[in-house]
C-alpha cells in the first residue's frame, strides 16, 4: 500500500513539474476558414500542441488586425505570413522575426482559347492589391484591367466570360487549366509569392527547429503535395535573404 | 448527430421566433450568431433550414390566436385567421394552415427536383458579372418600390444610409483604406453586429414590448385531426395553386415570401372570394414552398437574396465555404437532394406538430412570460455585442454604433430596415459588380 501510495505520488510531482516546464506560446490566425492562411495556422497549432506547447489561439481572421495585434504584443508569437502582403501591412521580414520559408510559388497568367486570336483590348482579371503599372509593363498598355476580390472571385469571373485573362496563384490557375477552357503559364517577370512563418518575443533559431519539424510531418506534406507547392529549403539566413530580395517585387 | 443537433436548435429557434410578434428569420440569426459561428457549413445550413421552415409556421399562431402577424408575411394569415377566430375555429384554420404548409413544402421540393437539370444546364448564366448587376439593379429596385409601403423617398434614404455605412475601411476593388475619419479601428470597416441590433432588433423588441400591452387573450375549440383533414381536401385546389405561385415568388431577392405569401392570396381572394379558409390555406402554403424556393438560389450558385440569407452567407464564407459556387452547381444540388431535403422533411412534420396540436400550449407558455423575454432578449444582445467587440478587438466602437445605431433605430421604428441592411451588407459587392460593369 505503502509503495502504491509513493509511486502515485511521485508520478503525480513528475506530472506537475513537467506541466510546469510547458513553453507558452500565442499562434495568431489571421485567415478566414477555407483559406490557406487559416489551413496552415490550425496545422501550426496541433503541431505544436504535439510537440508540448501550450498555445494560446488568437482567433483574428483578418490579416490586418493580426498584424497589428502583432506588432504590440509582448507575449511569445507566432503567424504564417507571405511576402505579397509586407507592403500593404508594413511589416517586413527580418532577423527578429523571421523563423522560415514555408514554400514559394509563382503568379500565373491564363488566357482563354476564345480570345486567343484578339491581339488588342484584352480584358485582364487581377487581385485588388495587384501592381497595375506592373501588368501594364507586363502584359501591355492596350489591355482593360478588371479588378477582383480575391483569387477565387477572378476564377469566377474568367469562368463566366467577364475576360479573356487572368493573373492569378497558382491554385487557381491549376483549377482553371482543369476547365480545359484556357490556358496559363507561369509569369517570370510577375513577383514571387513566398509564404513564411514569422515571430516575436520568441528566441527565432530555437522555433525554427520546432516549426521545421512540424512541416516534415504528414498533414504538411499533404498539403504541400496536394498544391503542388516547391518548398526551397535552405539554411535560415538562405531563406532570409531570399525572401527579403523577393518581397522588394511587391512594391507598388 | 451534429446534423441532428443543428436541425433541433433551428427548430426550437423557429419555434419561438415564430411566436414572438415582429420578430423574424434575420433576428434569429442575430440572436444565434454566437453559437453558429462554431457550426460547420452542413450544420450551418440545416439550422437556417430548420428555422427558416418553422418560422413560417408557427408565425401563423399568434397571427390566428391573437391577431398580431408573427412574421412579416403573416398579413393574409392574420385577416382571415380572425374571421375563424371569431367564431372559436382558430383550431381549425391552424391545423389547415400547417397541413397546407407541409404540402407546399413538398411540392416545392417536387418542382426543384423537376427544374433541377435545366438549372443545371444553364449555369454559365450565373457565372458572369452581367447576371450579378442586372440582378443586383433588380434587388436595388425591389428595395425602392416594395419595401416601407413603397415610399421611395424613404426607401432611397435607407439604401444610401446602408452604403454609407458600408464605405470606410477596404473596398472590394481597392486595398486602400477609405473613409475611415481618422479613426483606426474603422479600417476594418463599420461593424455588422451593432447595425442588425440598432437598426433591426432594438426596433423589434421596442415593438414587442408595446404589443404586450395590447395580448390579453386567445380563444379556440379543440379540433379533430379528421375535420381538418376534410376541411383542408376541399382546399386542396388552392393550396397547390398556392404551391406553385410561392415558388415562383420564392426566386425574387428581398420579397420571397412576403411576396409569395399575398400574391397567393390576392389570386384566391380573386378566385374564392367568400371562402376565408381556401384563403388563408393558399396563402400559408405559399409561405414554405417560397421560403424552399428562396434557398435554391444560395444553396446552388452562393448568391444570397434575402436579409436573413446575407447573414448565413457571411457565416458560410466564415465556416470555409466558397464565396461563388457556380464551378460547383452540380456538387451543390447533389448535397440539398443527400443532406438538405431529408431533414427539410423531418422540419416540416416537426413544424406540423408544433403548430397545430401544440399551438394553444405553445403560445400560453409564451404568453405568460413574454416580459421575461423582452427583458432577456434586450440584455443578451448587449452582451453579444460587447463579447463581438472583445473579440473584434473593437470594443469601444461596438458600443458606440450600438448605442447610435440603436438611437437611431428608435427613431426610425416605424420603417422597415432591410433596404438599409441589405446595402450595409452587399454594398462593397455592389460596388464592385458595377464598377467591373463599366470596364468589362
């Protein structure tokens, strides 16, 4: 009885102090459900719940208020993040708050076959904080460009014949070409997106191990695949200089 | 299970918004805004079913019973329903009224079954910007005709105020930030759950209150279920021909079932002029096959066109639902035959229970502590409002368009405000549809 009491006990104190010894940690999710920034944010927090975080979910939904709340906090803190929105929200990469380079994929510029023989006056789909004078520069100066919401709105559109192209992310592009309605190639000379994982209030090299291992695991690779994203892996100050020289691209 | 659970939370919600006077589909929604913000897009769409469909009949309970319309579209309900009262039939016209609901919820489902591959087919219809302007013009008029006795002074005034409010913050078009008066947190735009409560429930519930005064009694014999049977087989006629024209009416953004509702009953009263019952049995069986019609159009394509509609859309967006399903019509009619219409059933037989044998208890329980309700109500929407601004991060400015939107709100009680609420919400996408209109 004696022994059984000692041994209750002393799994209980080993409980406790390992309790104790739990890292804290906010994760911010700054995307609506059915997005790929919430997508990555819920796989980020069960990853790190089973790596032995606590973590405290902010649910915020909207990129700019996640970033303000961000930006003050003093707690430890982590968000996803891509490139194409540093501009916009004034918050750059950099070695404070940099952990890593996620996958990167290039924008797309489809076209359908009705228009393929239209040489002036092509209407062009593009997001609303897309560079105009860029796909200008890009695309030509005789081109009609129509703004959308979103990504999933200007499929939308060049489905229903509002225009002849569209520059879009990749998983649209891929989902339009399954249409067999058009066509789209991937745009060198249009910006880069990268999306990333950045922190604060956070010792970064440390959380970079963590998250890298969270990545590795099944439900990332899935996700990856399934999109077919390329995920440039690399040393942390690799992915730190490329991701700085590519988010210059997205200055209006 | 969580279907199921869905299904019951609507039904109970359907239940008491149908009783309470004044109080619709859109307050409900408010009101469960908390809970279904947890819900997924099966469960979300069940619960708005379920509640949608017993709305419409239990709302002819108190419009029999008392004479006061529990929805907006309980008019016909309330004339002809006081004619049976007066002579202690109110059993009667109840027991009928839901009979001839769950018959044109059924027909409803029939005609969609029908129309199902021709809508299918010409889906591509849907896609474009041109459908959703001509459609957005069609609702825009609607709002400045119908509604408000169709005073367009008064309904242009609600239309402009709503986009107004709609402005600052991020336009669908631009990533610029507009209008916000130096104000930071108006970069997120004017928040929604302030404008539903001041302009639409602090009204309702000024509304409610002051009908207390007024609900002193109800009156009724008990009916056999085989009297109403025979009763509702001489209406048969009627209520297929209510049937049929609901669902037409179903189809028309912003009027559905207000418009199914008295177009069944002005072509009955034509057709029938001295028969209150066929009247009232047309009219009621318009209000569920409209109300089935008026899903079809967000349940297939994702274009909302009711008030009530546009908060579950803004829900389903949430819940990861795709803003536009037109890649995604056949998917989506697969899922309302597989997941909607068995439960739809289940609503309706549920409905019938509650709105006829159970009426007279359902409504004296009601009735006893309505005090206890206006109270509760007015007191949880405060504290709904002040949790979504915690959550928001917007606390201040939450209760600040409350306490506005709710002054204002009183002052205006005497107007509907959906044409107001219906551009606060679809004015950035009307915006956009129309700006792209011009450049396409």
């Amino acid at each position: 009885m004696k022994k059984t009491i000692i041994m209750l006990l002393s799994v209980l104190l080993v409980s406790i102090a390992k309790a104790e010894t739990k890292q804290q940690i906010t994760i911010i999710n700054n995307g609506k459900a059915g997005g790929s920034y919430h997508a990555r944010t819920q796989m980020y927090r069960d990853g790190l719940v089973a790596a032995g975080y606590e973590v405290d979910y902010e649910d915020v939904g909207k990129i700019s208020q996640a970033v303000k709340i961000f930006k003050e906090t003093d707690k430890p803190t982590i968000m996803v993040y891509s490139n194409n929105q540093v501009y916009k929200q004034d918050l750059f990469h950099t070695a404070e708050n940099f952990i890593m380079l996620e996958y990167q994929q290039p924008l797309y510029v489809c076209q359908t076959n009705e228009s393929k023989s239209k040489t002036s006056g092509l209407t062009v789909a593009h997001g609303k904080g897309y560079d105009t004078k860029l796909l200008n520069k890009v695309l030509g100066d005789d081109i009609i460009l129509v703004p959308y919401k979103n990504s999933s709105a200007m499929l939308k559109g060049i489905l229903g014949g509002d225009v002849d192209m569209m520059v879009n992310n990749q998983g649209m592009s891929l989902k339009y070409m399954e249409s067999e309605l058009g066509t789209c190639e991937p745009s060198n000379l249009l910006p880069t997106m990268q999306a990333t994982v950045i922190g604060t209030n956070i010792d970064i090299k440390q959380m970079r191990e963590v998250i890298f291992e969270i990545t590795m695991d099944i439900p990332f690779l899935e996700y990856h695949n399934s999109r077919q994203l390329n995920r440039p892996s690399n040393t942390w100050e690799n992915e730190l200089t490329t991701v700085k020289n590519y988010e210059k691209q997205w200055q209006n | 299970m969580e279907e199921l659970i869905a299904v019951s939370l609507g039904l109970f919600a359907g239940t008491v918004t149908g009783i309470v006077p004044g109080a619709g589909v859109t307050v409900a929604m408010v009101i469960a805004t908390p809970m279904l913000m947890g819900f997924d897009v099966t469960q979300l769409l069940l619960f708005y079913m379920a509640l949608a469909s017993m709305v419409q009949f239990t709302g002819t309970i108190p419009a029999v019973f008392l004479g006061v319309p529990g929805e907006t579209n309980s008019l016909p309900a309330v004339i002809e329903g006081t004619k049976f009262n007066r002579r202690m039939m109110s059993q009667l016209a109840v027991g009928v009224s839901a009979v001839g609901s769950v018959l044109g919820s059924v027909i409803a489902v029939a005609l969609t079954f029908l129309l199902l591959s021709f809508l299918i087919g010409h889906v591509s219809v849907f896609f474009s910007n041109n459908t959703k302007f001509y459609l957005y013009i069609f609702v825009i008029v609607f709002c400045v005709l119908v509604y408000n006795r169709g005073n367009v002074l008064i309904n242009i005034t609600l239309c402009l105020t709503g986009y107004a409010l709609s402005l600052p913050g991020e336009s669908d078009i631009s990533s610029n930030i507009r209008y916000t008066l130096n104000i930071d947190d108006l970069e997120f735009g004017v928040p929604l759950m302030p404008v539903l409560i001041g302009f639409l429930i602090v009204p309702t519930l000024y509304k409610i209150y002051n009908d207390h005064q007024r609900v002193k009694q109800f009156k009724g014999n008990d009916v056999a279920f085989k009297k109403v049977l025979v009763y509702f087989m001489r209406c048969l006629p009627s209520s297929i021909r209510g049937s049929v024209i609901g669902y037409l009416c179903g189809f028309m953004p912003g009027v559905n079932t207000i418009l199914a509702t008295n177009t069944s009953y002005s072509v009955e009263k034509r057709l029938n002029r001295n028969s209150p019952g066929r009247q009232l049995v047309a009219s009621e069986t318009a209000n569920n096959s409209g109300q089935f019609a008026s899903m079809l159009p967000l349940l297939l394509i994702g274009i909302p066109i009711t008030g009530s509609e546009v908060i579950l859309y803004s829900l389903l967006v949430d819940a990861g639902w795709s803003p536009f399903q037109f890649d995604n019509v056949a998917n989506n009619a697969d899922m309302i035959f597989r997941e909607i219409v068995p439960w739809f059933v289940l609503a309706n037989l549920v409905g019938l229970l509650v709105a006829w044998p159970f009426a007279k208890q359902i409504l004296r329980m009601f009735t006893a502590s309505k005090k206890y309700v206006i109270i509760s109500l007015a007191i949880f929407m405060i504290v709904l409002n002040t949790y979504l601004g915690i959550q928001d991060y917007r606390t201040v400015l939450y209760t600040i368009c409350l306490i506005v939107f709710g002054c204002v709100g009183l002052l205006i009680r005497k107007h509907e405000p959906v044409p107001l609420i219906f551009m606060f919400i679809l004015g950035n996408d009307i915006e956009a549809v129309f700006l792209r209109q011009m450049l396409i």
